[in-house]
C-alpha cells in the first residue's frame, strides 16, 4: 500500500513538473498567479509559447525573438495605464489575443501593440478593443500586420481618437486583411515606404487611409465605408491605388472618396468611388517636371461630385466612367483647361522634348490643364447626348459638363429633393433645347466613349436609393391626391375636403 501511495505520488510530481515546463501556458488572471510577463521572461530565444484563454491585468514587454499564441482568445487588459503590449525585438510573431485598455492621454501616443524598432514583426488575428491607438509601428522594417479586427472607441469623439494602424517610418511591411471601425484615421501611415496594403475594410472613421509624406507605396482591393473622407494623399508619390472601394464617404462637409494634395506619379486604376460627396478632389497634382498622375478605369456613380479639381491639377484621365454623378466635374477656381495626349505621358506625341535646365534657371511650367483624351480615346459619360456614327465606339462630337441642375445645386440645396427624378430630366432637356438656360462648360471630352470601360460598369443595384425612391412616391402620391380633389368637385368642396382631411371641419361644416 505505502509503495503504491509512492508510485502514485510521484506521478503527480512529474505531471506537475511536465505542466509547469511544457510551453502550453495555462491562461490566468495575472493577479492570481504566474504572470503573462514572467512566463515571457523565462522563455528562451525562438521559443514558442501557447496562453490558453484567461484574462491578464496587466502590460507586457516582448524584448526577445518568441512566438506568443493565444487559444480561444486570453485579454490582455492595459488598464488604461499606458501602451499594452510592447514589441521591441526582432522575429517576434504575437497572435490570437485580446488586447484592451490602453492609456488615453494623447501626448503619449499610446497603444493597445506597439512595436518599437523590431523588425521582421508579425501580428496576426487578434482583437484590439477600446484603445487609443490601435497598433502603433514605429521605425520597422519587413513587419506583417494581418487578420486584426479593431474596435477602437465608438463612445469617443472622432477628433480625440488615436489610429487604428499608426506607421511612423516603416518600411517593406505589409497591412493586409484587417477590419478597422471607430477610429480617427483608420491606416496612418507618415515617412513610411514600400508597403503594401490590401484587403483592409475600414469604417466609421474619420479618414479610411490617410498618407503624409510617404512614397512608393501600393494599395490594393481595399474597402473604405462610410467615413469623412475614404483615402487622403498628401505630399507623397510613387504610388499604385488600384482596385479599391471609396463609397458612401458623406460625413461632415468634406465627404471625399479620394483626395490628392501635391502628390507626384499616381496611377490610379480600377477603383470605384460611390455615394460620396466628392467621388475625387486633385490639387497640385502632380507638382513635378515629368511627373504624372493619371487615373484610368475607374467608376465615379452617384456622387455628388464626381470629380473636382483644382487649376493647378493637370492629371490625365482618361477611360473612366462618370455615371449619374449630380455634377460630373467641378473646377475649383477658374476654368479648367483641357489637353490631348498620344498616350499616357506628360506631354502628346509630337512634343517637343523638355531642354536641359541649367542650375538656377527658371522651372519650365507644367502643362496646362487636365487631358481627358488619350490615344483617341476619352472617358464615359452618363449624360452624354452625342452619336457614334462610324461604330468606332467613341462619340463623334465632344462632350462638355454643363448640368443645370447640378449647377443651380451650388445656390440651392433644396433642389436636391429632384435629384434623379422627371423633374431634374425636363430641366436637361430644356437646357438643351434653350441655351438660355445653359450653364458654361466646365470642360471638355472630345472622344466620349458610348459604353463603360469594361471593369467600370455600375454594379447591379448600386443606383438604387431607397430614400430617394420613397421620398418620390410621395411626391408622387400628393400629386395624385391634389388633381383627385381638383377633378372631384369645385375649388369650394376642395377647400372643405381638405379642411376634413386636416381635421378642421369649421363652426358651419356639415357633420361627415
């Protein structure tokens, strides 16, 4: 009996000593027992370690290559005291984990991850909850931030939000497939280059995607929802935005799906801007001598604005398609002018090359105006009224934005209740007919082309507008009501109809 209590004895030491040594570290509230941050401590160099679920009431430093895993999410609560998690060493993948509770004083610049100088940093599929900052890359070089979700601060402000993902001088890292909601800007990224984004959803922010003094930069596939402004590009270049969503952009006076500011060779291709305020503001782009931005393939649907431009933005833009934009194209300043291009370059086939600028010679002037034609070819056009005689797929005479209703819009807000509607058609088409009522052109495509570039069709179903559409039944429901009480009977049984309709009968109505 005594060697079998031994034996039984000593399998329970050994069990304990397995548990305690094995790199599966059992989740617990840090107060209670072994802390997140001893057990890190402890770990040795490319060790792996596995926190099954738990709640840690406490911040924790990794300053050494581990890989830290979380099973069926464990929280690591900051406790509003400061930065969460803090990643200062090279090789490190943390994942799986909730991270909450960063301090909230801003001149701190806190955050629920940041990682300090570490390279070659993977963060991937956790929870960032209630925070300033979400996760805060400084000075990082080849990091991956990938399948977060983050939830920043609903109940907060939007001006004293910190970033979702805040880049400060980062370099070759990726950003790809994260959902960001309720921050200020959702990726920041400021002296960063040669990253690559794609695949993020960000919404309910300030800005969806925010760049200021960052080039070489690719951003792809992205979706930026329902925020101030979708994406914000300031003082960078060399950037590809391709293929992303800029929709329903509407909040505060702003509400732009892209927005360029002093930004050299951008090529923008395959993007679709919807339900914005501005579907694309460009000033000062691009800056330059021989550089470009050229925006191409793109879709601007249902916008209030489709594009708008300052005189100073000679960009080329060609073979995209404008569809229902309340005003297709707004000159921010004087008239825009217009230039035609052999191809996609800064100057048209038979120009003469740029001569040699001695040091202190006066800038040669960029060219003037936007090219909204190249190679034959211009852009679609929902409201173009023109033919296409010889089937060539280009219309044979030039289209110019003037949209009277659009134009009386910048005067009248209140005509926006036709938008869309008869009303708005018959105001079309009387300016058409009568140039009394036309307004001057703010531009003009001399090679429409008759369908959308292929890729740049409005999808199924993108044009309906419930409010609007219920607002016009309305419109039309009173119509029909009225003629009914004209047709019914003379102006006075109108007038006591609608004096029973109001539930004013009067002192001499007839009982009904």
């Amino acid at each position: 009996m005594m060697a079998r209590a031994v034996a039984v004895l000593a399998a329970l030491c050994a069990a304990a000593l397995l548990i305690a040594g094995n790199t599966a570290a059992q989740g617990q509230d840090g107060s209670a027992g072994v802390s997140l941050q001893s057990r890190i401590d402890s770990a040795a160099e490319g060790e792996l370690l596995v926190v099954d679920g738990g709640v840690f009431h406490e911040r924790i430093t990794i300053d050494k290559p581990i890989t830290l895993i979380g099973r069926n999410f464990p929280v690591i609560d900051g406790q509003a005291l400061g930065d969460v998690v803090t990643i200062t060493a090279d090789d490190v993948t943390f994942s799986g984990f909730v991270v909450r509770g960063s301090s909230r004083k801003i001149s701190l610049e806190p955050a629920a991850i940041k990682v300090n100088r570490g390279n070659r940093v993977t963060l991937r599929g956790n929870r960032v909850e209630d925070s300033h900052f979400g996760i805060h890359l400084r000075g990082t070089d080849g990091s991956t931030v990938e399948n977060n979700t983050l939830d920043l601060a609903g109940h907060i402000p939007v001006a004293r939000r910190g970033y979702g993902i805040y880049m400060w001088r980062v370099t070759n890292s990726v950003i790809h497939g994260n959902v960001i909601k309720n921050a200020s800007d959702g990726i920041h990224l400021e002296f960063s280059e040669d990253n690559g984004i794609g695949q993020n959803d960000v919404r309910a922010s300030r800005y969806g995607l925010h760049f200021m003094y960052s080039d070489g930069n690719r951003v792809l596939e992205n979706t930026f929802l329902d925020n101030l402004a979708g994406g914000v590009f300031m003082f960078s270049h060399d950037m590809l935005v391709k293929d992303n969503e800029f929709s329903s952009n509407r909040k505060g006076a702003a509400g732009t799906g892209m927005l360029f500011k002093d930004c050299d060779n951008v090529f923008a291709e395959g993007n679709r801007l919807l339900k914005n305020k501005i579907g694309l503001s460009v000033e000062g782009t691009p800056q330059e001598i021989g550089t470009t931005a050229i925006f191409r393939e793109n879709l601007f649907a249902l916008n209030d604005t489709g594009i708008a431009l300052m005189s100073n933005a000679p960009i080329v833009f060609v073979e995209n398609a404008m569809i229902d934009n309340t005003v297709q194209v707004k000159a921010l300043g004087r008239r825009l002018a217009s230039r035609l291009l052999s191809s996609h370059s800064g100057a048209g086939e038979d120009a003469d090359p740029l001569p040699a600028v001695d040091q202190g010679a006066v800038p040669l002037a960029l060219p003037e105006g936007v090219a909204w034609t190249s190679n034959g070819r211009g852009n679609y056009w929902s409201d173009y009224g023109g033919y296409d005689a010889d089937g060539d797929g280009v219309g044979d005479r030039p289209y110019l934005s003037r949209a009277p209703l659009g134009g009386r819009l910048e005067q009248n807000d209140d005509l926006r209740l036709f938008q869309f509607t008869l009303a708005q058609e018959a105001i079309d088409v009387a300016a058409t007919m009568f140039p009394i009522y036309r307004y001057d052109a703010v531009m003009e495509d001399v090679a429409p082309l008759m369908e959308p570039p292929e890729g740049a069709a409005l999808p199924g179903g993108a044009g309906l507008n419930a409010q609007l559409l219920l607002v016009s039944l309305g419109l039309v429901g009173m119509a029909a009501w009225w003629l009914s009480m004209v047709r019914g009977g003379t102006t006075g049984d109108l007038r006591k109809r609608v004096m029973l309709v109001m539930g004013d009968r009067g002192p001499n109505a007839p009982a009904p």
